[in-house]
C-alpha cells in the first residue's frame, strides 16, 4: 500500500471497492482501532480531509497493539503488530503546554509520535495477513 494514500486505500477496500481484499469484518476492526487513538466526537476534527498528517503518541499505538483486535487474534499476532508500530518512522513532539513553560524542559516533556495512518496501515495489514493464514 502507497503511504501517501493508505488512509483511501484502506477506505476503497472497507468499502469493498477492491473485491479482493473485502471481508465485511474489516470494518469492525477499523474502527475499534481508531476509536482507540482518538475519541470519536474527534475524528472530523482530528483527520481533517488528510492533506495534514494526524499524529498520535506512540505509547497510545503501542497499547493498540494488544487491544486492536477481538480475543480470536492470538497475542503472539498482537506482538508482532506491536513491533511492526515500533519500527514505524517517528517524530518528537514537545506539547504546547511544555513549550510555553519554563525553559528546562522536563524530563518527560518530550513525547515522541507516530502517524495515525501508519499505524491503521500496520492494524488492518496485520489482520488481513492473518485472516489469509
């Protein structure tokens, strides 16, 4: 899947615009996903119309990981989802709140972040491959 366009990629096939990919649980799984990262009154919001990157903390993917799928995932699939998020490209990210206090940062200031759609990507790739097993 293209990166730049994973977010309509993955839409096209929840849709069932690429016939061999559609299983009418994906959608499920999507969402479960995303109501994880990000609260759903906040999506709009958060997503935008996809031409600004959505970040979230990688402790939050991290966690998705071993909650991203039903208990008929086995973990040892959830730990592998959970490495495929850990190796995804990240950006440090100092919280507005952080950067307009005092000029020592904290030691927990720095968070570092992950694109929401890399991790979708890595969620529903992961599911895929195991419901072709």
């Amino acid at each position: 899947i293209d990166k730049e366009n994973s977010r309509a990629k993955w839409f096209s096939v929840l849709l069932g615009a690429t016939a061999e990919l559609y299983n009418a649980q994906a959608i499920d799984v999507y969402l479960q996903a995303l109501q994880f990262m990000v609260p759903p009154g906040d999506v709009e919001a958060r997503l935008g119309d996809g031409s600004s990157p959505c970040f979230i903390p990688l402790q939050v993917a991290k966690e998705l990981a071993v909650h991203a799928y039903d208990n008929s995932i086995p973990m040892d699939v959830r730990l592998q989802l959970q490495k495929r998020i850990v190796g995804l490209p990240t950006e440090a990210h100092v919280p507005d709140a952080v950067a307009s206090s005092s000029s020592s940062l904290p030691d927990d200031g720095l968070h570092m972040v992950v694109s929401l759609d890399d991790v979708m990507d890595c969620v529903m790739s992961m599911w895929y491959e195991y419901q072709t097993k």
